[in-house]
C-alpha cells in the first residue's frame, strides 16, 4: 500500500488557497499586516481590508454532541451554540478545545480557514452569508483573507445554510 502523501501548498499558497485554486473556483486573496495585540482577528481584518464586518465571517470550531463541527458566522456578530446544535442534527454544542481544532483543522487560531482542512468537518455557514454577493473567510493564516462567492464556499465545504449567529448590525 503506497503512503499517503501530504499536500503542499504550492506557489506559497496555503492548503485553502491550493483547494480553491485545485476546484477552479474563482477567489480573491486579500493579505493585510496582521497586529498580534488585536483583541478580535475578525474585527481587525475588517478594518484593514476596509470591508463591512458583516462580510468578513470568522470561523469557529464546535463540538456537537461529541463531534467537531465548523460554525462560519460573520465577525459583526457571535456563535449561537443552540442554533448550530440543531442545524447540525444534534442537541448540544460548546466550543472546541483550541488545541483539538488547531489539530483537527491544520490551521491555528485566527488563522483557521473553513477550506482546506486536514481533516473535512461538517459545517454550518450563517443563512446571512446569502445576502453577499461575496464574502471573506481566512485564507489559512493570520493576515490573509480570501474572498469568494458564500454559494462556492457550501460547495466546497459541503455546508449547509442556517441562521446561527445572533447580534451583529442590523
């Protein structure tokens, strides 16, 4: 049995650039300088790529009932843990341990992108992702954001569409 080999970013790219690039699907990479003392990765890759924080979506591991599950909310507004249990099938969720997601992902904190992963999670992406023609998720690291259609990014994930987070602006 041959042995399975990793993939390696090529051309510099990060696992989800390469999975983007690999599916053929259209994206915009967006690098900014990312400041280690910002409270919110989210919040401050909004304001350096000058985009509404209702387009940029952070992305949050879960665990439901026992398993890993990737919440893809907008950075304006919070994780709703009862609505992402439901929408996943199950009754209860908590945030991950950051170590497990960090691990799970192949990515590290801030910098873990819904594409790309070592290991392909269910997903849930906020139904307010459908009100863009376009939106911003981590593109694998911190500083560095890609933008692609939130019907591409289902696709790719294998995410389903539900109104998970709660807050944000109106």
């Amino acid at each position: 049995m041959a042995k399975k080999q990793k993939k390696q970013p090529q051309s510099g790219g990060t696992p989800a650039t390469v999975a983007l690039t690999a599916a053929g699907t259209p994206f915009t990479v967006h690098a900014y300088e990312h400041d280690p003392a910002s409270p919110s990765y989210g919040e401050e890759a909004a304001e350096a790529l000058g985009v509404s924080p209702d387009r940029v979506f952070k992305t949050l591991v879960a665990d439901v009932d026992g398993r890993l599950t990737v919440a893809v909310v907008p950075v304006a507004g919070s994780l709703d843990l009862k609505a992402l249990a439901s929408a996943a099938g199950g009754k209860r969720a908590t945030m991950a341990d950051p170590a497990a997601a960090e691990r799970t992902t192949g990515y590290v904190r801030g910098g873990i992108s819904p594409l790309g992963q070592r290991k392909r999670l269910p997903t849930v992406l906020d139904a307010s992702a459908r009100a863009h023609a376009t939106i911003c998720v981590s593109a694998g690291r911190r500083g560095l954001e890609v933008e692609l259609s939130p019907e591409d990014l289902a696709t790719l994930t294998g995410a389903v569409f539900a109104p998970i987070a709660r807050g944000g602006r109106p």
